[in-house]
C-alpha cells in the first residue's frame, strides 16, 4: 500500500502540474481544442461511466439490450433533440465517439447504399470520391490513408485511389475555385462529395454542388465535414440548409462538449436518401460502437444546451475575435494567410506564415516555451506535409475564457516579439493569461460548483468519501 500510495502521490503531482499550466499559465490557441464547462467535465465522472445502452430499432420499437438504462435512454432522446435544435434539423446520430468514427460510418454506409443496386449482387466500392488536398488544408479522415481507407476503387491509370481533389484558386489557394470544381464534377461523377477541412477559413460552395447535381440521375451524396466549424454551424454556414445531405463532426473543438462525434441530416421517411440514413444508423450501431461512453453523452446533453442558450453570442464573438486577431498580427509584422480585404479568415482559424522566422515547428516550439500553444502547418506551396512554413491558431477556447478584439490585440503584439524578435516573454503571457481563467457560455461559477459537488456526492457508493471529496470541492468554490 505504501508503494501504492508513494506511486500515486507522484502520477497526481505531475497532473495538477499539467492542469496548472495548460488552464492557468498558458495560451491555448489551437484551433482543434476547446476546455469543457465544470458541467460537462463533472458528467464524466457520473454514474452512466462504464454501463452499457446499446440499442436498435426492431419491428419499429427501439430495443434495449441491457436492463437499468430508463435514465440513459431519456438522456439520449433529450440529447438528439437538443442537437436537432441547435442543427436545425430532423435527424442525428449521437453514438459515434469521435468525429473520424462519425466519418468513417458514413463511408461504410455510402458503400453500402451504392450497393442497394448492383445488379448482379456483387459488392463494390466507390468509383470515385471528391475532397479536399491534404497539402491544401484537407481533414487527414476525408483522405484515403484516413478513414476513407478501403472504400475507394483504385484508378488502373495512377494505382492510387481514385479521389479527385477540389480545384483551388489560384490568386487564394484556400478558397474552391467554383467554375472549375463544376466542370471537374460533371468530367468525373463521383459517388461521394467531402466537404471540409481542417485548415479552414473560408466556406465551402456547397449550394453551387448541390444545385448543380439536383437533377442527375446518378448524383453524389453530399457530405460535409465540419469537425472544425461544428460550434460557428450557423453564423459561419448552414450546408443542410444549402443542399448537403448529411454533416459530421466532432463535439469537441469550436463546439465546447465532450470528445465525441454527431451526424445530421434531414433524411427523413420518404425521402430519396432514406435508405442511406437507415445505413447509417445500422453502421453507427452495431457496426461501430457498443458501449458508446455514456456519460460523455450525458456531458454532450449538458454542453449543447449551453451552446443553444449561448450560441448567437459565442459565435459572433468568435467570428469577431478571429478576425481582429488576423489583423492585430498583420499589424505586428507577421505574415497572415487569407485574403486582407476579407478580412484574412471567415472562421475562429488564423493561419500566419513564418517561415523567415523559423520553420513552422521550430516557431511553435518558441511559443510553447513562451506559454502560448499552436499548431505548426504546412502551408499550400510547401512541397511537403513534414515541412511547414506556417502555424495554425483558433480564438475559440480563449473567447470562451473572456478574451475579446483589444485582448487578441495584446496577444499579437506578445507573439511577434517571441517570432520576430525572438524574445523571452514567458512570464509576461503567464501574467495575460491570469485575467481569463473564469469560463463564459456558462452557468456562473457559483452555481456550476453547487451542482457539480451535487453530482459527485451521488457519484459514488461510499457515503462518507463522497461527501468528503464533495465538501472540500463547495470549500473551493469561491477561491477557484
């Protein structure tokens, strides 16, 4: 017990370490991260950790196949409902638990809808697919060495999968270059079109894909990855609404729940696509989960009725942050990506070149040195994925934590003298990051801590203990 205890003392120093430094003293700023609410983070802890819900429609009745699970199933159905609400939509799949397993259903379930009519009941793959270049801010699951792997045919003439890539502009090699993607479209009929990325700064031209395969016979299924995006889905762009048929993404990033994944779609009875959403829903279970994480679903309940009490005001200050962060660099001396009379970035990403500082990881190593945390990215003229020029940022969980236009200001001028001028400004970031430590798009922290000592003093068999440990937590409340 002794060694027990000594190994334990020393694992849980090293994490409060860690919590100290990444919640405390440093600025978080890659644009896949987000820090959950005390709610959403005290659901993990709960009860539903660890049980089993799987489920499946059967004769037209939803089947439960384990007893003690009348909460769990109300947690779903109020789920579903609450990401209905904030999509906009009418139907969702909430069991996948990553935004690659989301992606990855939905090529299982593509092949398999193409499949509903092979004459001769044989069983093929995709002829061809459209997305984006990796190299030109791709998402790494939308390609074929990602969870596309195996679903794509093999072109005779290249040997390598035949993914057709979305033309770019030459004058914003970010952007879709629209005429030429509805030409490459009407030369090559692909069976399924990703949209989405994960260097992301402008909107995908979903409405001129849609309206220009609405009549074919023989149209692609359209999807769209919004992993990246999935917390702005409205105030940066509504694809459903466009004409996409289905949207996946992760519930983790822009959007502040738990680490998990959501597909939605207005694929309802009697609707041309119906089948492939009854595909999907067989893909998600039992073809991909079994025990779903339960309580990260009862976090995602809880943090997507934060983001529809919230959403209209984060997104629009994400949107304005992003972009006063752009211009704040730009200002400073730094070489931002995007186009400067559009503001540099339609999303929470900002996008800098800094390779005549250093190459991108080598930048990003100085930062993190210095407290503030990015991505380094390879940038479209880089002649490789393994080098980059360039880093990658998102404003999205330092809005979160109070920071707005003149505070990314402040932030810029800090970075350009880590980048530029190669200065040690570790203290003075950890000093910045003091003033953003209470989180907003909340409830207030009082009330949050009240319920979360609630939650844990239930959560476990051992009376005494969980009202120690829920004690001390209500005793830390107001100093936190």
């Amino acid at each position: 017990m002794a060694d027990l205890s000594q190994k334990m003392d020393e694992l849980f120093g090293r994490i409060r370490k860690n919590n100290l430094w990444r919640q405390r003293k440093c600025v978080n700023l890659i644009p896949s991260e987000n820090t959950a609410s005390p709610l959403v983070k005290i659901c993990e802890l709960c009860d539903p950790a660890g049980r089993y819900a799987e489920h499946k429609r059967m004769k037209g009745k939803e089947v439960y196949f384990y007893h003690g699970t009348d909460f769990i199933r109300e947690i779903e159905e109020e789920a579903v409902e609450a990401i209905m609400e904030y999509f906009q939509c009418q139907e969702a799949e909430l069991r996948p638990i990553s935004g690659q397993m989301a992606n990855q259903i939905i090529f299982e379930a593509a092949t398999k809808f193409v499949n509903r009519s092979t004459p001769d009941g044989t069983f093929r793959k995709l002829h061809s697919v459209m997305n984006n270049n990796l190299g030109l801010g791709g998402h790494l699951s939308s390609q074929p060495f990602g969870a596309l792997f195996n679903f794509v045919d093999i072109n005779p003439e290249t040997g390598k999968e035949n993914c057709v890539n979305f033309p770019v502009m030459e004058s914003n090699p970010y952007r879709i270059d629209v005429p030429r993607m509805l030409e490459t479209v009407r030369q090559t009929r692909p069976e399924l079109v990703i949209f989405g990325k994960s260097m992301f700064l402008y909107p995908e031209p979903v409405k001129e894909m849609a309206d220009e395969v609405a009549d074919w016979d023989d149209r692609p299924i359209i999807m769209y990855d919004m992993a990246h995006v999935l917390g702005i889905y409205g105030a940066f762009q509504t694809p459903l609404a466009d004409g996409a048929d289905v949207v996946t993404g992760s519930t983790h990033k822009t959007f502040f729940g738990p680490q998990r994944g959501v597909i939605v779609s207005n694929m309802v009875k009697k609707t041309p696509l119906r089948k492939l959403w009854l595909d999907i829903k067989s893909r998600s279970f039992p073809g991909s989960t079994s025990n779903h994480h339960l309580a990260t679903l009862l976090g995602l309940l809880v943090a997507t009725t934060e983001m529809n009490a919230f959403k209209d005001e984060y997104q629009n200050k994400v949107l304005s942050n992003a972009r006063a962060f752009a211009k704040h660099l730009a200002d400073n001396g730094l070489a931002v990506e995007g186009d400067p009379a559009d503001g540099y970035t339609h999303t929470h990403q900002v996008v800098v070149r800094v390779v005549e500082h250093g190459e991108g990881s080598e930048v990003a190593d100085r930062l993190q040195e210095n407290n503030i945390i990015v991505n380094y990215q390879a940038l479209p003229d880089d002649e490789t994925f393994l080098y980059s020029s360039g880093i990658r940022t998102g404003v999205s969980e330092m809005t979160r934590f109070g920071m707005n236009e003149d505070d990314f200001g402040q932030l810029a001028e800090l970075m350009a003298r880590i980048i530029i001028k190669n200065e040690d400004v570790a203290d003075e970031v950890a000093d910045f990051r003091k003033k953003f430590t209470v989180m907003r798009y909340t409830l207030p922290l009082k009330e949050s801590i009240t319920l979360a000592a609630g939650a844990l003093e239930s959560a476990f068999p051992t009376g005494e203990y969980a009202k120690l440990f829920a004690d001390n937590l209500r005793g830390a409340g107001p100093n936190i």
